[in-house]
C-alpha cells in the first residue's frame, strides 16, 4: 500500500524549469513542504520522492495525518482498547 501511495503522489507532481540554468524544482500539490530539486528534471524527480519517503515517514511514526491520495488512505483508524 505505501509503494501504490508513493506512485500515486508522484503521479500529482508538477515540475518547474528555474531560470538561469538553476535546474528544475518539484512538488505535490496537498502535501506540504514535500519538495524536490535538482539540476535535471530526473534528479528532480529522484529528489522529489526521497522528500516524500522522509515525510511518510515522520507523519506515520508520529501519528500524523496523511492526506489521502487516489483513495489510498494511510491513516490508520484508532484503536479502541475493551475495559477488561
């Protein structure tokens, strides 16, 4: 499911060409602060999915939420714990 999540994020990014031979910039509309940059648009791409990784990451062993892409919802519902 994480690998369907990822493909799916990364199926929604944009990409810019900077000015000045800067290279290229890259985000996902949704997903905050999740950004990629490089020299050429296919570094960005690698960039810009290592960024994701990383902020899958902190949001999930946080507990965070995360939006949910394609009707991929990694969210986990709340455990409720019987009284014993």
């Amino acid at each position: 499911m994480l690998s369907a999540y990822i493909a799916a994020a990364m199926r929604r990014a944009t990409y810019q060409l900077l000015a000045d031979d800067e290279g290229f910039v890259g985000e996902i509309p949704g997903l905050q602060g999740v950004l990629g940059h490089a020299e050429t648009l296919e570094a960005c791409r690698e960039d810009l999915q290592s960024a994701l990784e990383d902020w899958l990451v902190f949001r999930l062993r946080r507990g965070l939420l995360v939006p949910v892409v394609e009707d991929i919802d990694l969210t986990a519902p709340p455990v409720i714990e019987e009284a014993a």
